[in-house]
C-alpha cells in the first residue's frame, strides 16, 4: 500500500496501521517521508486489504481524505481496500452516449426497503423492462448519521457504508450494464458538509473566503495553493468512472463552483473523466440553477464539454400548469400552452429575459443547442421534497392532466428524467431527511423551515406544524418505495412503459431532431405539436389540459394532413388499459373535437377511394 497525503499544516506525519478498527493493540506507528509542498508518502509492503489505518498529524488524528472506505462512518478508521479485486463482466459494454437516454434518477437508501446497492440491483431489469436506459444515483459519498440525501458528503471516494459495501456499488453497476442499463453518479464539488469533513486539519487551502457559498464556505479552486485541491476532486471524478466503472456524472449546483482560472476546473473534470473512460463514451450533466449554456458548448467554442443541462423551466411550468399555483419560484411561470410549445422547441424558456422572482435576468441565448441537450422532468428529489407533505404530482392534480403532461415529458425531443416510483405513481412520499448531532439537526430544521417559508401557503400558520422533521427517523422510513404500487397502480405503469416503448420504437420519436418540432395553441390549456419526419409522415401530438375543446374553425396549418393520408389515432392517455374513459375520432367533418385532460399521439394513414370515387 502506497500512502501519500497533502497535509501542509503539518510538520510531521506518520501513519497509524493495524487490524483493529479501534486502532488498539498491534497498531504500527509509521513514520511518513516529506516531498514538497506539503506532501507526505510512505510505502508499507506488509499492508493488505482489510487493514485499518489513518493519519497522525501535528494536532491530531484523522482518517484519511480519501480513503476509499469508512466502514463506521466518516468519524472512523479508514480502510484499505484493493479496486482491481472485483471481477467485473462488462468488457463488451459501450458506455453512454447522450442520444437517445431516459434517465431514472434513485436514491438507494430509499429505493428499496432494504435501501443497500444488493437490493437495487435486483430490479434493475424490471427498470430496464420499462424502458430506462440510464441510472442516475443520488450521492453515495459518505457522510455522518444513519440516513440522508448525501449532498453533504465528506469523504467522496469512500462509498457510504449505509447501503453497503464498495464491492456492492460494484457489483450494482456490473449488473446494470447486463441489464443494458447506464449508470451515472451525482458528485457535489460546489463545498462539503458540516460534520465530519476533517479537509481543514490537513490544510486550510482547501477552502477560501473569496467567495460566498450557499452552504458553506467555498473551496478554492482558484486562489493560493489551489494545485492539491484542484487535484483532490479532479482526481476524484476520475475515480469514479475507472474504479466503479460509472458511465459518467451529474454535477450538483454547478453556479456554486468558483473558479477564475484560465481552464474551469469543471472542463478538467469533464476530460479527466472521459480519459479514465478509456474509449467507453460518458454522460456528464450539469445542474445549473442560472442556466448558463456554455456548460455543454464544445470547448472549442468557450464551453466546459459536458453534455446535458437540468431544465428547471420545463418542471415549474408543469407544475403551475398542473397544481394550479405559481408562487415563490413559480412566480415567473403560467403553465401555459406557449410556454410547453417553447420548452419543446429551446429547452430553456428563460434566455436572457428579466425575472421577477429574483429580480435580475435568468439564462443566456442558446437557441442553438440540439435539444437533447436539456433534461426535462416534472418530478425530482429537490422538486418533491420542496412542498408541505412531500407528496407526489399525481396527487396534486386530476389524472387526466396528470397523464397528458406525462406524454408530453415522455415524447418529447429533450431528455425525459423520471424520479423513482413516477413510473408506477409512488404513494409515498419524499421528504428531506438528514441525520445529524442534535444541535446541527436543530441548525438544519430550522434553516429548512425558514427556505420553504418562501412559499405563502407553507408559511400559514396552519401549515407549519405540518412540516416533517428533518431529523427524525420515520421522515426516512416513510419515504421508502412500495413496489405494491407497481400492481395498485398498473394502469399508469403501463401507461409509462407504453410511452416508452413509443418513444423507444417509434421512428419520429425515437430520432428528435434539431429544428424537428414546431407547435402552435389551439386553446387556453391545449395545443399541438407537430414531429417532422424525415420521409414526411410527421406525427402529431395533442395535448389538453383544460375541458373538451371543438376547434371549428381549425384555421392552423400544422393540423393539415400530410397529402393523401387522413390522420389515424395511434395513442392516447385516454385509453381504458390507463383507467381512461375512451377517445372518440378527433378531426371529423364537424372539425377538430379535442378530449380535455389528454394526450392523442396522432399518425398518416393512407387515404383509400372506392372504385370511381374522385381522387380529388
């Protein structure tokens, strides 16, 4: 075992190495050779997998920053564990591409009830059965308690003890990509968390006071000594994709990521983990709650290289349009039917417009940019957890609506995000929970209340003793899946599986294009979308949030049949397999009669003359 560690506030270093998490007994005491910078290093020949150790400094002892395992927990030894041990069986497979992906964002500990990396892996083929072609997992770098979402990760090559063990997340990813499924990872380099992050007492360059940080202080990326750090998570991007075989990242909060240097460290993340790919492609998403374009621009173009955006606009006006409410970062949203055309056609409905919720301009320009470039949702974990009860969107609206903006998420040209158990409308909810020491649990409820207060009916009074408890246990417990649902609620699991499987197979739907959708209101809650196919038999797709609509007259061309077919109904949210009540002819001699709260997918069929009838 090599050890090696920046530790420049120290003037000696040794390592403690036993066989004893404790570190009692036959613990060895040895000592490590400087380098420069404040480096340390130290070959141990006798050291194998198992062993237990960490670093003895001036002022005190600490596991290691990054240690590959903390089998008690951040505030425990660190472990030695060898990468190349596991035998993985996915030579032939080929990564993932950023065309063509539905992502399933999960988070394993509430994923099942078991919440480990065994117990995922055994539905990952009923996920690949559906139609999920790429899992994004919630953070797994470790962190203290016995339960959270992991944003405050502190050791972030060791993968959480509380789902299992590194071999385990191993396996779960050699088993997705049998499965034919991607897996990718959301890695937090925006700051740290609050309780077990020892970065600080190997050197106070980990951070800086140069920027103002959310949650935390800043790391620094770009000010004295920023060469170790800059290191430190480049080298941990890397490490995921070669030692666990990820098929790339999700980079939470990017706008929280400071750094003026020449390169952008996030463009040197974006490469590195590509190189450690070593010929597999990568998917790199970004979450950025500005929306800056230049994040998936090529770098050749001033951009980072990355391939994908969260798109926030496309959720808020499916929530406004759904729940009927558009307050605090709602505000600038109406659910309208221009606003999905827009979403559908650019992605991002804010490019540089003034908005008022925070008093500024939002976005940039990227009319550009191909649309599967934008992730679109209308379900997430920040979007769940951000309400009173944590409850689903199927909840808060009619199933109708519900079903009819699932075809459209699912349909669309962007790239459809699910959050696990929207595929089979979950009955549980998902809450924020975070273990904490009691004095941080108290710091962290109270900052959670005060964050949805923005938020006027939360902040009733009669709302705010309904708030769950960050802290407590039952808040976790409660937000675990039941897979009964998938049987309970078999008629939207179908219809999620049967979208996708159109989205899959379907040749319009399957290849979106640049350019390859226009759109146009037919009505206060409806409009059309049109697909252009490459041979000219297009689709349609109709979607009516609001009552039946009879468009007579129907003076809009992208309703007009393509020439010598009529339009054939092919798919609708209506149908009675999805608990819908049926879905009579839509363009009829009495012109368009379009069914409220639905979807209709709409096809070419050849027109047929009786013999002698005018071609004409």
């Amino acid at each position: 075992m090599h050890f090696r560690v920046w530790a420049a506030k120290s003037q000696r270093v040794a390592v403690l190495l036993g066989r004893d998490p404790e570190l009692t007994g036959d613990t060895q005491c040895l000592e490590m050779e400087p380098e420069t910078q404040g480096i340390y290093s130290l070959l141990v020949p006798k050291a194998t997998a198992g062993m237990y150790y960490k670093f003895r400094l001036d002022h005190g002892t600490f596991p290691d920053p990054a240690s590959r395992f903390q089998p008690q927990g951040p505030h425990g030894a660190s472990q030695i564990v060898d990468p190349g041990s596991f035998r993985w069986s996915d030579q032939q497979w080929k990564g993932v591409r950023r065309e063509g992906q539905v992502i399933y964002e999960m988070h394993i500990g509430t994923f099942t009830p078991e919440g480990t990396y065994a117990a995922a892996a055994a539905q990952l083929e009923e996920l690949a059965r559906v139609g999920v072609t790429v899992i994004e997992l919630m953070p797994v770098a470790d962190f203290p308690g016995r339960f959270g979402w992991g944003y405050d990760g502190v050791n972030l090559f060791a993968p959480t003890r509380l789902y299992g063990t590194p071999d385990e997340l191993r396996n779960f990813v050699d088993r997705a990509h049998a499965a034919g499924v991607g897996v990718i990872l959301d890695v937090v380099y925006n700051h740290l968390g609050p309780d077990g992050n020892y970065l600080k007492e190997f050197s106070d360059d980990y951070v800086t006071d140069r920027y103002a940080n959310e949650w935390g202080e800043a790391l620094n990326f770009d000010g004295p000594n920023n060469g170790p750090v800059r290191e430190f998570f480049i080298s941990n991007a890397g490490y995921w994709i070669e030692e666990f075989h990820m098929d790339g990242l999700r980079l939470d909060a990017t706008q929280q990521i400071f750094d003026s240097s020449p390169v952008n460290v996030m463009t040197e993340i974006t490469r590195q983990a590509r190189a450690c790919a070593k010929g597999r492609e990568t998917y790199i998403v970004a979450e950025n709650e500005p929306q800056h374009p230049n994040l998936v621009r090529d770098e050749k173009k001033g951009g980072y290289g990355m391939d994908a955006l969260w798109n926030d606009d496309f959720h808020h006006s499916g929530i406004v349009a759904l729940a009927g409410r558009n307050e605090a970062y709602y505000t600038d949203y109406e659910g309208s039917p221009q606003e999905f055309i827009s979403a559908t056609k650019w992605g991002y409905l804010y490019q540089g417009q003034h908005y008022k919720w925070q008093k500024k301009r939002r976005g940039k320009a990227c009319l550009d940019l191909d649309p599967d470039r934008f992730i679109a949702y209308i379900q997430n974990h920040d979007q769940i957890a951000n309400s009173l009860r944590g409850i689903r969107l199927h909840h808060l609206t009619s199933p109708g609506r519900y079903k009819a903006l699932t075809a459209l998420l699912l349909l669309s040209p962007s790239t459809p995000m699910l959050f696990q158990g929207q595929e089979f409308a979950a009955s549980t909810p998902f809450y924020y929970f975070a273990d904490h020491n009691p004095e941080l649990s108290r710091l962290v409820a109270k900052g959670r209340s005060e964050f949805l207060r923005q938020f006027p009916t939360i902040a009733s009074s009669e709302c705010r003793s309904l708030l769950s408890n960050p802290s407590e246990e039952t808040t976790f417990l409660k937000s675990k899946l039941d897979f009964n649902d998938r049987e309970k609620h078999s008629e939207l699991y179908q219809l999620h599986q049967d979208l996708l499987k159109l989205r899959r197979e379907d040749p319009v739907f399957s290849k979106p294009r640049k350019r390859g959708v226009d759109g146009a209101v037919l009505g206060p809650e409806a409009f059309v979308l049109r697909f252009f196919a490459e041979d000219g038999m297009d689709r349609l797709l109709l979607v009516n949030l609001g009552r039946d609509l009879h468009l007579n007259p129907a003076p809009e061309p992208l309703l007009g049949p393509v020439e010598g077919y009529h339009w054939k109904m092919l798919w609708s949210s209506e149908c009675p397999d999805y608990g819908g009540c049926g879905t009579p002819p839509l363009d009829t001699e009495e012109n368009w009669k379009i069914p409220g709260h639905a979807a209709v997918v709409l096809i070419p069929e050849e027109e047929t003359h009786a013999k002698g009838d005018p071609q004409n």
